[in-house]
C-alpha cells in the first residue's frame, strides 16, 4: 500500500507538468489554423445561445423561438424559419401576412379625406341655406335689380361683342381645355397624376354643390327680355363662374408647379383673376344672372378649392417634378 502511494506521487507532477504533443502544433497544423481560424466558441448569455458574431445559435432551427442581435446590438425578432436576405430578422414570406410591413398610407390620409367631404357637404348646405335667404330677402332682391338695371344701361355693341365671347371661359368648352392641359403635363412627367385627381375632384366638387344649390333654391333669372344669351335653369348660383373659378385656380396651380420663375408666377395668378372678373361680369351684363349669384358662386368654388389644398398641401407640393427656371 505504501508503494503504491509513492509511486503515485510520483507520477502526480510528472502528468501534471507534462505537456501533450498535440499542444505543440506543427507547421502544417500552424498554416492551417492561420488559413481556417476556428468559430468562437458559443457564449451562453440568459436564456439564449449567441455565437461570436452576435447571431442566436438558435435563430435559424425550427421550432425554435428565440431572438438574434443584429449588428448594433438590437434585438430581431424571428419565428424560427429562414431569415430575409434584407438583413431585417424576419423569416422570409413573413411580408406577405405581417401587416406591419405592407406599406402604409400616408398618415392621416384617410382621416383627410373624411375632412374634405365634410367640408364639401357643409359648404353646400352653407350654399343652399343663404340661396334661401337670398330668394326671401327683399333688400338682397332690390340690390340686384339696381346692379342689373345699371350695367344693361350702360351697354353697347362692342361691349355686348366682348362679352359674349369672354363668358365662354366658364363654359364647359373651358372645363375640357383645362382637364387636356392638366392630362398631357402629367403624360410628359411634368405633374404626377395624382394632380390629374385633384383636378378632378376639384371639378367634381363644383359641379355637385352647385347643381344641388340650383335644384333645392330654385332661384328665378333675370327678365327674360333683357337677355342677350340663351340659358337653362335655375340662376342661383352661377354655374359659368363656378366653371372659371376652378378652370382658372387650377391651371394658376398648374403654373406655379411647373415654372419656378416668380414673374411667370405673379402673370399666371393675375391672369387667373382677371380672367375670373370677367367671366362674372360677363353673366350680368348678358342679362342672365344677377349679381349675386356670381359672388356666390366664387365664394363657394373658392372655399372648396382652399379646402382642398389646405388638406392636402404635402401632396400638391409633390407635383413639381422638374420645374422650368
């Protein structure tokens, strides 16, 4: 038993000092770590494994959950299958049913358009309420005749001449010349096409309020024997100057998307303007419409088209594409 001792002591500090062959790595074995340097070995941090890089062991086998770090230190989540090659941490396929990644409408978008109804139902109930008042108010009545009395006084050849011309601006023959315009900018790339809805919607908006006005009020026109033009109708409100209100407002809009040049900007919006009086005048001075139905009409497609832009200024600015200096 003794002997047995000692010579296990003796052997204790001769193993324990004594160094493996394998520990002394030849020149191939050296050459070959250099050009194959091993993998860290895996770190158990929590509950989940993470190998050197960073990246769960167990992100990539199935029916596994768990969650892999990406290069900056955030968390991944992912359900156990194939990662996407975008680098995001989610398994591929998962954009198909994850509503988190299908592309989202713009914010607010649309909230916004449930603004711009109300807005447009509240100023054609606005419309039709004071075409009521209107009819029913005397004062407002004796103000109209004066006007018309005064301007079908004044007339002359020339001027009837003139009129009759400028008064087919707000026709429908100037409704389709605008919509070209705005349909070729946006075929060539000048305007994107969603400026060709809000066109639409602009014209859509106008049509409907003041059809529906005309219907509910049922305003009389002027004498017939004073008129120098044939119209159909009812006379509140002008449906030629709520035509020329958004004929000229959009092509002003137009303008101002397309040019960047601040003298071409103040022609356009002048023109505009101008071009809206004169429409206006035209229908009192041909005897076809009393004057305030041509103010109520360029309030009405005025707010309405203010409502539009004022709501949906982020996507009008988006129009401009390549603008001309």
């Amino acid at each position: 038993m003794k002997l047995r001792k000692l010579l296990r002591a003796d052997l204790i500090p001769a193993t324990a000092t004594e160094e493996h062959p394998s520990q002394h790595p030849t020149d191939n074995q050296q050459s070959y770590d250099d050009e194959h340097p091993r993998r860290p070995a895996p770190l158990l941090i929590g509950l989940r494994r993470f190998d050197g890089r960073g990246h769960g062991i167990g992100a990539h086998a199935p029916n596994m959950r768990s969650r892999s770090v990406g290069p900056l230190g955030a968390e991944v989540p992912s359900k156990g299958g194939r990662t996407s090659p975008t680098g995001s941490g989610a398994p591929i396929g998962s954009h198909l049913t994850d509503s988190r990644s299908m592309p989202a409408m713009p914010t607010g978008y649309a909230v916004r358009v449930g603004l711009l109804l109300s807005a447009w139902m509240a100023l054609t109930g606005i419309l039709i309420a004071v075409g009521f008042g209107v009819v029913h108010s005397s004062t407002v009545a004796a103000f109209d005749r004066h006007v018309t009395s005064t301007v079908v006084t004044h007339r002359s050849p020339v001027l009837n001449s003139v009129m009759k011309a400028l008064t087919w601006l707000g026709s429908w023959v100037a409704l389709v010349i605008a919509g070209v315009v705005v349909l070729v900018l946006a075929v060539r790339g000048r305007l994107v096409w969603l400026a060709v809805v809000f066109a639409v919607l602009a014209w859509a908006g106008e049509t409907g309020g003041v059809q529906l006005a005309k219907h509910v009020v049922a305003r009389q026109r002027p004498p017939e024997n004073i008129w120098l033009k044939t119209a159909h109708g009812w006379s509140w409100p002008s449906g030629h100057m709520a035509a020329a209100v958004v004929v000229f407002t959009v092509l002003a809009l137009v303008v101002t998307h397309v040019f960047s040049s601040r003298a071409t900007l103040i022609a356009a919006w002048t023109f505009a303007i101008v071009a809206m009086a004169l429409v206006g005048f035209s229908r009192i001075e041909l005897g076809v419409h009393w004057t305030t139905d041509v103010l109520a009409s360029f309030v009405f497609v005025s707010l309405w088209l203010l409502a539009i832009v004022t709501l949906f200024t982020t996507e009008l600015k988006g129009t401009q594409t390549n603008p001309v200096p």
